[in-house]
C-alpha cells in the first residue's frame, strides 16, 4: 500500500500531476471524510426525504381539508423555488432566530449547518417525493383497497401493507430520478460550509494550489458516486418493475 | 405505451345466463395514474430536470409573503430611517441590472448548451460506434455531474485571458460561469433529442428509405422536423429550471441580482429588510419564469401525441 502512496509522489516529482490526496496522509484524510460526509450527508437525506414522501402521501388522503391544504402548500413552496434560497432560507432565516448555547465559551448555534443542510435537502427532496407517492397511490384501484377492508384491514394497515406496496413499485422510476437530483443536489451544503466533498476539496485546492488536479478528481468522484446510484437503483427497478407498465 | 393504457375505463355489462364466464377481466389492475407517472417518469428522466409547474397562485402568495416582509420591516423601522418602500425603490434599479445579468447569462448558456447538445444529441444515433459510444459517455458525465462542480470547474480552470496571434482577449468571470452553466444544458439537450429521435415511429424511417433519401436527408428533412415538436416543451423546461439556476452563480463570485440583494442588505444593515428582499427578488425570477412554464404546459398539451 505505501508503494501505491508513493507512487503518487513519484507522479508529482516526474510529471508535476500533484495529487496531494494520495501522498500526503493529511489531506488524503480530509477528502476521506468529505466523501464520507457527502455519503452520509446524500444517504440520510434520501432516508428522510421517503420518510416525508410516505407520510405526506398519507397526510393528503386525510380527512381533514386544512392537513391536505398544508401539505399542498408544503408541495408548492418546496417544488417552486431554488433549492439555494431554500437553503439560505433555513441557515441564515431559521437559524438566526434560534437560540444559541455558549457552553465552550464562544456562541455555538443549537442546530448545525449539517443539521440546516439535512433538514433543508430533505425537505426539498421530499415535497417532489410526497407528489410521486401521491400518483402512485392514486394508480390502487378502490377495489384492491375494498378488498382489504373486506379482510377486516384497519385503514392505516391498509395504507401500510395494501396500497404502500403496491404503489412503491409503481412510483420507483419517478422516485429514482428525484433521488439522483438529490445526491447532485447535496453540493449546494457548500453554500453554508459543510465540509462535504466539494468544500473540503475547496480547501485543499486553496491549500496546495494544485486546483486542475483537485477539480478532476471531484468530477470523476461524483461522476462514480452518482454513476453507482443510477446503475443500482436501475437494476432494482427492473427487478420490481409491475408486468406491463411503463414506457 | 403500457398494457394499460391511460384511457382505460371501466366497462361493466351484465352476462346473459348461456354466456360463458370472461377468461380475462374487464376491471384495470392498476388505474391511469400508474401509467402518467411512468410517462411522467421517462420524460423527466429525458429531460434531466423536474417540470416546473407554476400557478397564479403562486404568484399570489408570493405576493403575500413580500406584503408581510415588507409589513415587518416597516414595524421596525426606527425614526429618521427610510420607509420599506423608499429603500427598495432606491435599491430596485441596481437589482434589476443584475437580474438583466442573470437572464443575459441563462441566455448565453441556453444558446451554448443547445447548439453543441444538438451535435452531441446527433452523435448519440450515429452509426459510428466510436461516436456514438463517445457521445454517450459525454453526455452521461455531464449529467451525472452536479451542476456546481461544473460551476466551479469552469471558473478555476480557464484561464483569465488568452492571447491569439498576439491579442490578447480577457474572459470575464460570468462567461466562464456561463460556460459551466452550458455543460450541463448541453448533456440534457443532448439526451433531449436523442429521446425524440427514438420516439418518432421507425415506419417513418422506412418510409424514408423507400423514397430513396439517404440518411442524412432523412435526418434532416423529415425526423428532425418532427422532432421539433417534441422537443420543445422539455427544452423549455429546461430553461426556465436554468434560470432559476442562475443564481448559483452568486456562490463563485459573479455579481447577479442574489449577490447584489447581499449587498444591498448589508449595506443597508438593518435585519428587518431580510424577509422584504429576498421575496422581491422571488418575485422578479417568478414573473419571469411563469409566463414560460405556462406555455410549456400549453404546448405540451398542444403536440401530445396519441399513440
């Protein structure tokens, strides 16, 4: 492994290509953990963002009209503004007027920029996919759920067992392109400097000066990242993919 | 299309008594909806972007939000300051002329992005494996790529001037960031046409060819033409989501109207103003946008096509 290291110093001195992330431990541990922020950072977003899907999809068969008005306006201001305002709008809006505690001396915010980023990206992510949940349980006919409620299912099981499935493998394709959105999206916690892969390599560049070599590598990183998703999530849809539907 | 067609109704008859039972039935096993969100889901997936949907209502809330902006920052206005309303007039003309810079940028890239897509989007249904396998794998990068990372890409690695046969041309920073703005424009007009490509019916083609027209004729004079149609509506999508991407370019260091609001705001130094602000220029993006989300839906509507 060290010659694999040292191969790269030998690169630099031989071809001037510096890439510091390989030979020196020091910034090769930094963009490790901006990769692993931006793993997490996409990977609990996604979690979330279902999350929301599901249960703002339940929220707007609600019987009450003010929980499907809010859920409606929920759906529009998410899908109709950029996910850049949005972002600011929690940082710098929400989090100026929450409290701050001053344990360590100095004011530390109670919510994080990677706690803004999280909530504000699921959010985001997760209006488009209360919309695509929506479809796809308008896609269960009122028979199937008939026939459940005929088998004495509550109508929360019902949801739960009956339509949630049924319309899941009809909402994957949409839900899968919402997804690889959102990963790509996850740049933009740069914006309030979240140490995820994009700032940190930010900060290498500005460190090392080797900025040609740095941007290279984050392209091809994001490129593999969002490629693995993409090919994953593909292959699951074909396997679960209802016989007969789609284009 | 699907098995289940979109048009799919119900049909209930009553059997007369010597009447077999049917062997299939006449109930869908899943409604409509199933099939407009997969129809929904390809041309997204085409498209690269989420369709901008955009109401009056919007505009109207929009509006409401600046009222109480504006409604919050005149309670705090101390005495001896300007009221709410003198502040943004003064400010306006100077948003306004870098709103103008955010709608000249997506211009630009829109441009860009679309002449060179449109080889690449050609180049994807060649016959040449070498082209079309390269074409391919741009495009893909492109889209994989977040736009940002094609932002700053742009910005750090092109120079700041070049010099041919001895003049020396200077590259400001927004047409770098424009540039980085076309790449990705660029990768989804690309997949864009290529998608209509293979959505004309391949008897049009053959027809073509017992006409004698060669390849390129047949590309250029009767599938492209009809490409036109469908392509339009994704391709203006894409244009409003590019404008409202603009601001983006505030985060590399371009002054458009986003970074100049920052400006203004701390100038002005008052925090009251934040809410009035930002939702003025909400509103400027959205009189722009809304017109072209609008008419996308028209057309779209207009050239759906019933097959």
């Amino acid at each position: 492994m060290e010659s694999f290291w040292a191969w790269f110093r030998w690169l630099n001195d031989a071809t001037g290509i510096n890439l510091t992330i390989f030979y020196d431990p020091f910034d090769r541990g930094r963009f490790a953990s901006g990769l692993l922020v931006t793993i997490e950072l996409s990977a609990i977003c996604i979690i979330l963002s279902v999350a929301i899907g599901i249960v703002g999809a339940g929220l707007q068969r609600s019987r009450l009209r003010l929980t499907r008005q809010v859920v409606y306006w929920y759906i529009q201001f998410f899908r109709n503004t950029p996910p850049l305002v949005q972002l600011y709008f929690f940082y710098f809006g929400l989090g100026s007027m929450l409290a701050t505690t001053s344990a360590s001396g100095s004011p530390v915010p109670i919510v994080s920029n990677v706690a803004w980023a999280i909530v504000s990206l699921s959010f985001f992510a997760g209006a488009f996919n209360v919309e695509i949940f929506r479809s796809g349980i308008e896609a269960v006919p009122r028979t199937t759920v008939e026939a459940a409620e005929s088998l004495g299912f509550s109508r929360m099981r019902t949801y739960l067992f009956i339509v949630l499935p049924l319309a899941f493998r009809i909402s994957l394709p949409a839900l899968n392109n919402n997804l690889v959105n959102l990963v790509k999206t996850t740049t933009l916690a740069y914006a309030i400097a979240v140490p995820e892969m994009l700032y940190v390599s930010s900060q290498i560049w500005s460190d090392e000066l080797n900025v040609p070599e740095m941007m290279n590598v984050l392209l091809v990183c994001y490129f593999a990242l969002v490629g693995v998703l993409v090919y994953a999530m593909s292959r699951w849809e074909r396997a679960i993919k209802v016989p007969g539907f789609g284009v | 299309m699907s098995a289940g067609g979109s048009d799919h109704a119900i049909r209930t008859r009553t059997l007369r008594w010597n009447e077999p039972l049917p062997q299939t039935t006449d109930l869908p096993v899943l409604l409509p909806a199933a099939s407009h969100l997969a129809h929904a889901a390809a041309i997204e997936r085409t498209a690269g972007a989420f369709t901008l949907r955009l109401r009056p209502a919007h505009g109207v809330a929009l509006a409401v939000l600046f009222l109480i902006g504006c409604g919050w920052a005149e309670a705090q206005v101390q005495p001896g300051q300007p009221s709410i309303v003198e502040t943004l007039w003064k400010w306006t003309p100077v948003l306004l002329r870098g709103f103008l810079f955010n709608l000249l940028i997506s211009a630009v890239a829109m441009a860009a992005g679309t002449i060179v897509g449109l080889f690449l989007g050609f180049a994807q249904i060649s016959l040449l494996p070498p082209v079309r396998k390269g074409a391919w794998l741009t495009t893909h990068f492109f889209r994989n790529a977040p736009w940002l990372v094609l932002l700053f890409y742009c910005m750090f690695l092109l120079p700041f001037q070049v010099r041919i046969f001895g003049v020396t041309i200077p590259i400001p920073d927004w047409l770098k960031a424009t540039l980085g703005l076309a790449l990705p424009v660029m990768a989804n007009v690309s997949e864009i046409v290529r998608g209509a490509v293979q959505s004309i019916p391949t008897t049009q083609w053959e027809s073509a060819a017992s006409l004698a027209f060669n390849r390129r004729q047949t590309l250029w004079m009767i599938i492209f033409p009809q490409c036109i149609k469908r392509m339009l509506p994704p391709w203006m999508n894409l244009y409003a989501i590019l404008t409202m991407s603009t601001v983006l370019v505030s985060i590399v260091g371009v002054n458009e109207m986003m970074s100049l609001t920052r400006q203004a705001l701390s100038a002005e130094n008052r925090p009251g103003l934040l809410l009035a602000f930002y939702s003025y220029v909400l509103f400027w993006f959205f009189l722009y946008c809304y017109p072209i989300a609008r008419w996308t839906v028209r057309l779209e509507a207009r050239y759906a096509v019933n097959d």
